[in-house]
C-alpha cells in the first residue's frame, strides 16, 4: 500500500496549523459564545463598498484583472503613498490580502539560511512564513513590557539576518513601539542592509498616539497594508503592499505565478473603501478598550494597549494557557492562549471586536475565573 505521508515536504513538518483555527473550531461546538477569539471587527461591511461590490459584480466585472491591481485602485493608493512619503522610487502592488502581501514580500526575499528577526510576542504567521521558505527565525523577547530594546536587536543581528519584521499596532498585544523606538530600529536596518517590512494593517486604529512607519526613516522599507481590519472586508482578501520599485516587481512577478490577482470586484470595492470614513467605529473600538482596562485592572495584570482591538493580559499564577481557555470554554467563552504568539505560556489574548451586551458578558466571566 502507498504511503501517502512519505511524499509530504519536509517544510510541512516545521510547524503546525494555527493555535488559532484550532480554537475557531471549537467555536462551531458551542451555542452563542462569547467569541472573545476572532480577530475582525463586528461591524458590517459599509453600505457605500458592498454597493460598489455588487455593482462590480453586475457590470461582469469578475475576471482576472492585470497582477499588480486595477489602474483605479491602485493609482490612487499610490498616490496616498507619494502624499505621505514624497518618494518616487516607491512602487505599489495591490494583494489578495494583507497575508497575501506577507507571504510574497517572504518570497521575494528570503533564501534557504536567511534570518528573520520577530519580537515575541509575534502574529502567528511571523514565525512560519520564513520557515516555508527555508529561513530561520530569530525570536526578540520584549516582555513584559512589550517595549523595543534596540541593544536586544543589535546583539541578534549576524551575517545572515535578512529581514526585520515590526508590526504596529500589534496584534496579539495591541501595542505600538514609540517613535524614538521606530527610528532607532529603522535606522538600525538600514546600516546593517536588512530588509525591513511593516505591517501595518492596524494603523487606522491608533488610539493614543499617531501611527508612526518605518518609512518615515527608511525609505527602503516595505509595508503590507490592507482594507480588511478597517472596512470589515476579513473575508474579500484586499491587501496591498509599497516599497522599494525592484521589490515590488518582484512581488508582481510571484503573484502573477501564484494569486494571480486580488479578486477584481473587491478591487472596485476597494476603490470605494478609500472614500469611506470608520472613523465612528475607530472611536467606539476606544472606548471599548477603555472599558476593558477599567474593568479588568483588579482583576489581571496587562499593559494597556494604545492600538489594534486587542488585550494581552497574564495568566493567573500557576494556570497554563491551556487550562484557562478550558476554563472559558466552561463559561461559553472563547479566547487564544497566549502560546500560540510565542515562546512563553504566560498570557491570552482578548480580541475585543464584539458587541458591547457581549463584552459585557466576557468580563464577568473574566473576573468570575479571575475570583475562582
């Protein structure tokens, strides 16, 4: 009898399916839950999008579309982009979704050997996309705090560190480097001829401080971006990425051999996205996560986040990840153990994108274990 598992590659044995999708999962076994674990926003699609999406459906507009994005969409992206930065050897690839944008930026840029530094806590997909593609990544701890320490990075730099990866707002922690911090690393890359990429698809929900990119310092930067945290648009996949002309025409290239293009009518939608203000959903977020620290502050310990929709406190002393989200689960609640983001089992994440009846309802679970 063939054994199917001898052909697998070897890359597929470097990791295993997200902590994440394994709680989505359980999330189909309970009834109502407090979904404390899914990472979009709770609001609907914008009326003035889901028009233009349907429109675009109605005119035949589902066909391929060329790689690099539809002139109107991606024209007026960059010209967002040269507003910003004034730099015209940035180049702009519209993506099948921020993730999209990651994993070709990956392939354009890392060989079998590369290092990739990531601070832990990272997003899930930090440490896995380097490792597809032959790389090793280098982890930065930066609990508890969840600061930069510059000196940490320097000292983790070798000869075969090719890329730096930030993300700010962060998810799992919600918490954004200052600026001095964003110079201090983008200067830092730049003397050493590493890669820098940003991901930056929380930067709408800034909530203390002005989104500050690395581009600002280094114009060699690369960011993946994306409408879909901001437009509730998770599940149309519409990213895009800027950057350096010769990084971007190679991403175009990768793309062409792999999404081939975003989907064309959420591209028209896009399109739309960009004229539509959240600035009322940016606002009630805040005041969501001013709840939640309100509440939450005699009860765990955390730092406060000042950006994206998420909370990252400690666990209970002696409880695993493990044994807390058991726990939830008991109360129809579900939340992400915080190993799943890193090296260390001492926290969870709260995704705070729900209704305020259900917020509400995860902290008196919350405190109800916290007392337990």
């Amino acid at each position: 009898m063939v054994q199917v598992s001898n052909w697998l590659a070897n890359r597929t044995s470097l990791f295993d399916s997200s902590g994440i999708r394994e709680v989505f999962n359980l999330a189909k076994e309970l009834k109502d839950p407090i979904n404390f674990s899914i990472g979009q926003v709770d609001y609907p699609l914008p009326e003035p999008v889901k028009d233009s999406l349907i429109q675009s459906i109605e005119r035949g507009q589902t066909n391929y579309t060329v790689t690099q994005g539809i002139a109107p969409l991606r024209e007026r992206l960059k010209k967002q982009v040269q507003e910003q930065y004034n730099d015209p050897h940035r180049d702009l690839l519209v993506t099948s979704g921020t993730s999209g944008g990651l994993v070709l930026s990956m392939m354009a840029l890392i060989d079998p050997g590369d290092e990739v530094i990531i601070f832990d806590p990272w997003f899930v997909m930090y440490e896995s996309l380097p490792q597809l593609c032959g790389g090793v990544p280098v982890k930065i701890n930066i609990y508890p705090d969840f600061r930069l320490d510059i000196q940490k990075v320097r000292d983790a730099i070798t000869p075969r560190t090719k890329m730096i990866i930030t993300n700010c707002p962060a998810n799992p922690t919600g918490i954004s480097f200052n600026r001095e911090e964003i110079q201090q690393l983008s200067e830092l890359a730049a003397e050493n001829d590493i890669c820098l990429i940003s991901d930056e698809i929380y930067s709408k929900f800034s909530y203390d401080k002005e989104h500050v990119s690395p581009v600002e310092f280094n114009p060699e930067t690369t960011v993946v971006d994306g409408f879909s945290k901001s437009h509730a648009m998770t599940g149309l996949r519409l990213g895009f990425a800027h950057g350096p002309a010769p990084i971007i025409a190679e991403m175009i290239k990768l793309q062409q051999l792999t999404f081939v293009c975003a989907p064309n009518p959420v591209q028209w939608a896009g399109v739309t996205a960009i004229d539509t203000p959240i600035d009322h959903h940016v606002d009630a977020f805040r005041k969501k996560r001013d709840y939640l620290a309100d509440e939450l502050s005699k009860y765990y310990d955390f730092v406060k986040p000042d950006g994206s929709f998420y909370f990252f406190p400690k666990l209970p002393n002696g409880v695993s990840g493990r044994e807390f989200l058991t726990r939830a689960i008991e109360h129809n609640m579900l939340l992400i153990p915080g190993n799943v983001f890193s090296d260390q089992d001492t926290h969870f994440r709260i995704a705070y994108a729900v209704s305020e009846s259900k917020l509400q309802q995860g902290v008196d679970v919350l405190k109800k274990i916290a007392s337990s």
